[in-house]
C-alpha cells in the first residue's frame, strides 16, 4: 500500500481485473434464501447427527425471518446475496454447534465471566487500537477473528498434518483472497486471522446490528432496535462461557460501537465490567464509514449510491452518539474511563494504569512488557494515510455534519478534525 491511499472512483467504480471476473462468473447466478433450506443445510454442515432442532424455534424464528427479510429487500447483486446465504448458514451452524456444546457439558453455564473490560466508542475513534493492546495481555481472553467465525469446532472435523486448527485455515484462505480482491477495505480495518474481533461478530442469536454493515436493511435496524438487548446480551454472555470451556482465560476484554446504545443491557448482563469509552470528532468516524461502505458496494451492487449511504450511516452514527450522551452516567465513575482520541497517541500506558486501577486488576511487569512490545510493533500510521474528501465524494460540508453532533461536543473532550487524511 502507498503511504497515502486515496479512492477516486466511488460513484463510478472503476473495478480491478479480479474484481470483474469474480462478479461476472456470478452475475447470472440465483440466490434463494429460503429460511429452512439454510437452516437444514446448517445442521447437515455441523456434523451432528439426529439434532433435534433445539434453539431454531419460536422467537429465533422470528428473528431470522425479519434478518433474511431485510437482506432479501436490499438491491444486493447475486455474489453479495452469496455471501450473505453463506454467512447466514454459518451462524446457523455455529448456533447448531453452541447448542449441542451446551447440552452435552451443562457445567458451562457456571462458568463466571470475571470483570471484562468493555472498550465502548465509534470505529477510527481508538476502539480497535485499544482492545489489541489489551488483548496483550495473557491474562484475558479475546476473541479473534477466526474464531470470531467459527467459535466452535465441527463435529468429526480435526486438525490436519500440519495442526493447523482447519477453522483458523479457512480463515486465512479467505483473507488471503480479500487482500487481492478488496485491498482498500483491509487498509481501512485488516482482518487478519489473529486479529482481535468484535463479539457482536458472533451473532448467533441474530439479535445485534452486524448486518448492517454488509447490507442497507433499515427494516432490521428498527427491528433490532426494538428488542430485549438484556436478554439477547444474556446469551452472548453464554457462548463466552462456551468459548471459555475451549480455551481460557475467563477474564474477557470486549468492545463494539453497537454497545453505546446498549449501556443498560451491559451493565445488567457484566455487572462487574469496567468500561473505557473512547471519543473522537463525529466527522472523522462518518467519513471513514461511509467512504468504506461506498467502495464497498462497487461489490454489493450494481450502482453505488453515494447519497444513500451517507444517509443511512450520518443517521446511524447520531442515534449511537445520542444513546451513548443519554446513558453514559448510568456507569459509574470508579468503574470507567473515558478516552478522547487526541489525547490517546503516546499515552495508552497512563489510560491503561487507570483502567486497570478501576477494574481492580494489578498490572505487573510482564504485562507492561507486553503492551510496551505491543505499541512498538504497531505504530500509529502503520499501515499509510488514509485521504478522505466528504465534499468531493458524497456531497456532503463536513462542518455541516458536525453541527448536528453539538449535544456530543458538549457532553465529551472531543475537538473537531480537519477532514481529510487520517493516519490509521
């Protein structure tokens, strides 16, 4: 990647070789997302025999008819509709999985989730920086992105010659193959392998927002934001204690811009969780999510709509915003931090002290060395400059936006950005 990395040609993309290949092999192709077909081929993939249907019934029904619903909607081109049958039937199986788990070692349901960490904020605001460096440190568990895939091993299927886990090898295949296809998007966030994973990634309760990131499904976005987050959090916290019976530790770091509208479910389902919110100028989150959702869908769809994206995600960044001003009291004080984006660079260590300090955790020399060995190895701009233009691209005056986020000015230490280049 050059040191500036720039994309001219988002309203009219302008698409690589492979690019073109991959969607005219698939253009002709149907797609039938047909809910019981996906979900016979999800059992029949997990390698259990005679599994009776457990946990696929009732009010998850319900929620997979509206989640398939909303992606049948969307103007998606036959290869996204691909990708998301194939994703679909691999929460599927990955529900098949945790439930037989479950069934077969009850015990897991005692298993404590012991005083997770809970990084809270917007993408670019420092969220990913931060649960890396303390995914450092030995003493808790993560969740990679591999695993983030597949949590849980297939029934019959083991390691090969080489011992590799055969899911972390698919896992890299495929990245493998996205580093060609889509080399912008892994600029913007690498999803390599072993690199740290939202939770909500997970998703096996069909029950979070994920899939707003893969489709325009304003009808799942209502949807979603109407349910029981205490109860659906709740379950989450259960395939945690699943993927703690695999592989320990049981003291968890986790974050996901989608938990600063979900504070009081968190603070009922991790009652002894400590929070770090990060903060950063509202422009700077939106231009990167929309620039990466518009190049996107060169692959999603047959036309890119600038308008619409920035629409959806302007809309969507200020309902997350709003939520996390409404409810950021409601945790207190000694059990969390906040972290403005422009203070953070150079200064983790002094954050990590005080977010230790709050979560009653010593923090010993071998995991400061960790975190030293961590931030030495993953400077800020690694990975090149990113140049973004939301005047240029979408239309859109960058100040103009940013007055609609005076409530979260007022309420947080965040100052306003020069659009433009950001180092990642």
């Amino acid at each position: 990647m050059p040191d500036i990395i720039t994309v001219d040609d988002l309203r009219d993309p302008q698409l690589t070789d492979l690019q073109r290949q991959v969607l005219d092999a698939t253009r002709h192709q149907e797609v039938d997302l047909d809910i019981e077909a996906m979900v016979d081929e999800a059992v029949q993939s997990s390698g259990i025999t005679g599994f009776g249907g457990e946990g696929l019934d009732g009010e998850f029904r319900e929620r997979l008819g509206v989640h398939v619903a909303a992606i049948d909607a969307d103007d998606l081109n036959p290869l996204s509709r691909m990708t998301l049958r194939e994703r679909t039937v691999r929460l599927l199986r990955n529900r098949v999985l945790f439930t037989d788990l479950m069934r077969r070692y009850p015990e897991i349901e005692d298993i404590e989730i012991e005083k997770p960490f809970i990084v809270i904020g917007m993408p670019r605001s420092g969220t990913t920086h931060f649960v890396n460096l303390i995914a450092a440190d030995s003493r808790r568990r993560a969740l990679p992105y591999w695993e983030s895939r597949e949590p849980f091993p297939i029934r019959g299927e083991a390691a090969g010659p080489n011992g590799i886990d055969p899911r972390y090898q698919r896992t890299a295949d495929e990245y493998g193959f996205v580093k060609e296809f889509m080399p912008f998007a892994l600029a913007v966030h690498d999803r390599y392998p072993e690199a740290i994973e939202e939770e909500i990634e997970l998703d096996l309760d069909f029950s979070n927002y994920i899939v707003e990131w893969y489709a325009h499904v304003p009808q799942w976005r209502d949807y979603y934001l109407g349910l029981d987050q205490v109860k659906h959090y709740g379950y989450l916290k259960n395939v945690l204690k699943a993927l703690t019976f695999l592989r320990g530790p049981q003291t968890w770091v986790l974050k996901a811009p989608q938990h600063c509208e979900q504070i009081p479910a968190l603070l009922e389902v991790f009652p002894d969780a400590t929070f770090a919110f990060t903060h950063r100028d509202p422009v700077a989150v939106i231009q990167s999510t929309v620039t990466l959702m518009a190049y996107g869908d060169r692959i999603r769809r047959e036309k890119v709509d600038t308008d619409r994206v920035a629409d959806y995600w302007v809309d969507r960044v200020e309902r997350l915003l709003g939520a996390c001003v409404r409810d950021r009291d409601l945790v207190p004080a000694e059990r969390s931090i906040d972290i403005s984006f422009h203070h953070l660079n150079g200064n983790e260590i002094p954050f990590l002290e005080q977010l230790y300090q709050r979560g009653g955790v010593d923090l010993t020399q071998e995991t400061r060395a960790a975190f030293d060995q961590y931030l030495s190895g993953n400077p800020r701009g690694k990975h090149g400059r990113i140049a973004y233009d939301l005047e240029r691209h979408f239309d859109r005056n960058p100040d103009e936006i940013r007055s609609r986020f005076d409530f979260y000015f007022d309420k947080f230490d965040v100052r306003p950005e020069r659009s433009g280049q950001e180092a990642r």
